[in-house]
C-alpha cells in the first residue's frame, strides 16, 4: 500500500481527485483543514512498489515522484498515519466558532456576565470568524492587556496623598490601611485627615483607631488648617487626606492650588458602574486609581470599563472591609487572567438565556492576589 497527500478545496473534491487519479480502491486515512485547503491522506492497493504516484499540491499544480520503498518505511509510515489520525481526532473535538452568530454568543457570554454592550463588542471587534473557543478567549485577553492602563507606585516623595470616591467605595477604609502600612515604613507617623466629612458614628470607631494603633486622625473642615498640617510635617512625615465628593471638582482645585506637594488618587469599588464614575474621573488628574472591595463575587466588567476608558494607572487594592487584610499589589496581567479564566471556565449561552441584569460569580479563592508584603508604597 502507497500513501498519497492529496490537497483540495474541501474532503469531497479531494475524494474525487483520489478516484480518479487512484482508482476506486483509494482509502481516506484522514481529513484536516490547512488554511482554506483540505489535505487528504490516501491508502492506495498496489502490486508493485515502484510507480509513479501523482500528488496535487496546494495550488493544484502536479508533480511526478519516483518512489520504491522498504518493509520498515511501510511501519513508519503506519506510525504517521496514526499520529495524524489522533491530531484530527483531537481537532474534531474542540468546540469551534464557525459563523457570526456564534461570535455573538460569546458577546453574550460577556453580557451575561456584567459588561456593557460598549465593551463586549470592542472586545470582539475584529475577532476571527472561525476559531477555536480558547484561541478566541486568548485574543479577547490580548485586547484586555493592551487597553488596561499599567500600574503605578504611591510616590513617598509627595507629602499629600488625597483619596476620594464615591459613597460606599471603601475609601475611607483604603486610607486607614494606606496609613497603617506607612506606620511600618516611615520614621515619622502619618497624618490621617477627614477632610469635609459628614459627622456619623464612624467618628467614634476612628478614634478609636486613632487611639489603639498611634494613628493620628483628625477632623479638618477648611483648607487653612489642612495646609497646617501640611506644613508641619518632618522628615518623612505624609499626609492622607480622606475626603468627600459633594463638592469634588471646587474641593480638590483649591487642595491643589494651596497645598505644596499633593497627589490625587481615586477609589473605586470592583462592583461600581463604569457610568457612576465618569463624573468622578472628570473632577481631576488622577494620579492613580485604587480598587477596593475586591471580596465581593460579582464579575469586575463595569471596573475593567472604567480602567479602559480612564487609562488612569493602577496602584492599590483591598480586598477586605477588614483592616487586619492589609493591601494589595494590583495590575492588569492580574484583572486579564482572573476574566480569561472567568470567560473559559463559563459555558457559552444561547442568547435566549441571556438577561441583561444578570451576573456571574467569581470566587475570589480561584484567582488569588499577592499578599500585603509585596506593596510598594
């Protein structure tokens, strides 16, 4: 038996070229799709060894090969067969995306998820209409990592380090712990200011921090007084101003025209809508963007559509409400793995199963963060 490749425009015309160059005694060994051709392994029943055998080429263009083979070269080639047998085998079983609404499954497998319409389909913009499903997820988390915004350092250089966001977005527990992880690092404590708070019972529980871990904490209301601190710090002595977004855009000008060195940094909860912070973004140059109640099971989408659109760099995380949790380095190859293993460990759904309030749970256990040792602040 002699063993001929046959190339074609797909199995059946392949076949044919078999039966008419060959006979009706061709056997087809194996079908595999190369590009936009299909290459035929064809078993052809002969006598006599040494024949001339025509083999079409990709570009159906013939040539003319002498061959005379030993009983070995017939065990080799029985080897080949085999291997390639299982390499079509396996290709069979990957699940593929061959047509456009098939795409649109995965695009709904994003929504489904909690991305908006905007960002599922500038994911899945351009992508291939026919691919395996894990190569599609590769290049989805391609674009991720192209448009996440880097990581960034809190500059110690800089005495004034100013966090705002919105209610509920953990930033006044981001700089408690931002403080604490200063009392290690520095010789002189930090100053931790309430800048234009509300006065609630949260009062009490900060003094009491205040008291117990030798935290400085104080209640400033007018930017006289802050600008005194400001003034008095020594050495390596900082300040961390927590303060409110009733009057962002007119607060943090005045804190950046009075104060001598102040950087601005925005917290924003992994499960805040994108559109809930375009107001915030737009109140400032952020230096950086801390994300904070990284515990919470739902999907990050609507943060990773802020990061995207802001470019703001990353700095910190907390996972935890928790203080004893400390911080946490975060950067965009962390956020692209967690949603690549999100999007290929989830089932693609029909669109009839999609909701558009619907969310996917994320445990936090499967994509653990760097513990609090390895920030750099």
């Amino acid at each position: 038996m002699k063993i001929e490749v046959i190339w074609a425009r797909n199995q059946s015309a392949g076949m044919a070229a078999a039966v008419k160059s060959f006979g009706d005694k061709a056997v087809l060994f194996s079908c595999q799709e190369i590009g936009n051709k299909s290459r035929l392994l064809v078993g052809v029943d002969t006598k006599d060894v040494r024949e001339t055998s025509k083999i079409l080429s990709p570009n159906s263009s013939i040539r003319t090969v002498q061959t005379q083979r030993q009983p070995e070269d017939y065990l080799q080639i029985s080897n080949l067969i085999k291997e390639e047998l299982a390499i079509f085998r396996k290709d069979l079983s990957k699940p593929k995306i061959q047509t456009n609404s098939d795409v649109a499954k995965v695009t709904v497998n994003i929504e489904t998820q909690g991305a908006s319409r905007n960002l599922s389909n500038f994911l899945t913009k351009s992508l291939p209409e026919a691919a395996i499903v894990e190569d599609l997820y590769l290049a989805i988390k391609s674009k991720l990592l192209d448009a996440l915004p880097n990581s960034t350092d809190i500059d110690r250089r800089v005495k004034t380090h100013v966090l705002c966001g919105g209610y509920g977005s953990g930033k006044s527990t981001m700089a408690i712990k931002i403080s604490l992880k200063l009392l290690t690092l520095c010789e002189t404590p930090p100053v931790l200011v309430n800048y234009k708070q509300t006065k609630n019972s949260s009062k009490g529980a900060l003094q009491e921090i205040s008291k117990n871990l030798g935290l400085p904490i104080f209640e400033v209301d007018d930017i006289e007084t802050l600008k005194m601190i400001e003034d008095h710090l020594t050495n390596d002595g900082m300040l961390i101003v927590d303060t409110n977004t009733r009057k962002i855009k007119e607060d943090l000008t005045e804190i950046k025209t009075r104060l001598a060195s102040v950087n601005f940094h925005l917290v924003s909860a992994s499960d805040t809508y994108a559109a809930a912070q375009k107001y915030l973004i737009n109140a400032t140059n952020w230096n950086s963007i801390m994300l904070s109640r990284l515990d919470l099971e739902y999907c990050h989408w609507p943060l990773i559509e802020t990061l995207i659109e802001s470019r703001i760099p990353i700095s910190l995380g907390s996972i935890s409400p928790d203080l004893n949790s400390g911080l946490v380095t975060i950067d965009k190859e962390i956020l692209a793995n967690q949603l690549y293993n999100l999007l290929v460990n989830s089932p693609i759904p029909s669109q009839n199963e999609h909701s558009a309030d619907s969310r996917a749970l994320m445990s936090m256990e499967d994509h653990k963060l760097p513990e609090s040792n390895s920030v750099s602040i």
